[in-house]
C-alpha cells in the first residue's frame, strides 16, 4: 500500500490520559517536563485534564472522561490529525469498564502511525527526541483506495448479491 506524508507541525498536539491508578505517575511526569509541554497543545481526558491543568498552570483542552467517550473523542481526533502524539498511562494490572474504548484508541494510533507512551520511560524517550523539536512528515497508509474501493454487489445485485471483501457471502 502506498504512504501518505502527514506532516506535524513544530508544536505537537499531544493527548495526555492516565488510567485512576496512573494518574499520579502521569501527574508527576507532566510536571517534571512542564517546560517541553507547556510550547504544545496538550489534550486530555475528564479528570485527567483537570487535575493537569491545575497542576501545571497551562492551558489543557479537555474532553469527556475516558469511560464517558474521551478515549473514542481522542481516536476520533486521531483519525482527524488533530493529534499528533499519544501519552497514555494505562493500568495493564486493573480491569477497565470501558476496555473496548482503551484497546479502540490503542488500534487508532496505530492505523495512523502517531508515536505511543504507555509508560513512564517511554514517554521520557518521545518528549526527549530531537524530533520533538521541529516539524516531521509522519508516514501513512493511503487510506484513499480502501475507502473508494467497490463493493461487491453494490450495483443492483439484489438480495444474496452481496459478499464481504474476503469473498464469502453478507447474508448468514
């Protein structure tokens, strides 16, 4: 599949979201690199944002708490290029009620290659790079072929026409 260059601007737009058991370790990260956050636009989930903005004196673009939908406003963000990175201190040791809206926004960063923190060190080795410090063309697929793609049976094949792109039957 060929690639598209999406290009991130020299201030990031990083989404910062920390599971309850992990807001802490986040809280305490984000203070310890204020200076290099406070040049980006910082987003984040419900409570997540508040106890940020709060702590860190800089202005954070708050969403709706992770199991109220912030997580999928955060991978719809994504999909949009309206996020440029992702900082999320998950709780790989606590069940989450919303689990299917964790493991959605984990797929969606991925689908759109923007670089993942899930911990402390590797957060520390994103906000240290050099890339950081300048624009970068951000590499992904060229989604334009599989949204324009024809659909079997599309074109008036009645009922029982139509099959999924692997080639088996819709209907069960």
């Amino acid at each position: 599949m060929p690639h598209k260059k999406i290009a991130m601007e020299l201030d990031k737009k990083i989404a910062l979201v920390a599971h309850d058991n992990k807001k802490g370790d986040l809280v305490e990260w984000a203070k310890y690199n204020r200076v290099l956050l406070a040049h980006h636009r910082l987003y984040a989930t419900g409570t997540t944002g508040e106890i940020l903005e709060r702590e860190l004196g800089v202005t954070i673009n708050k969403l709706q708490s992770g199991p109220l939908g912030g997580d999928q406003q955060i991978g719809a963000k994504i999909a949009d290029s309206e996020i440029d990175f992702l900082i999320f201190f998950w709780d790989p040791l606590e069940p989450q009620p919303h689990d299917p809206d964790v493991k959605a926004l984990l797929r969606m960063a991925v689908v759109w290659n923007i670089p993942i923190a899930c911990n402390r060190a590797s957060a520390d080795f994103m906000i240290s790079s050099p890339l950081m410090d300048g624009a970068y063309d951000r590499l992904v697929p060229d989604y334009d072929l599989y949204r324009t793609r024809k659909i079997a049976g599309s074109e008036g094949g009645g009922p029982g026409a139509a099959e999924s792109a692997e080639g088996g039957s819709l209907e069960s």
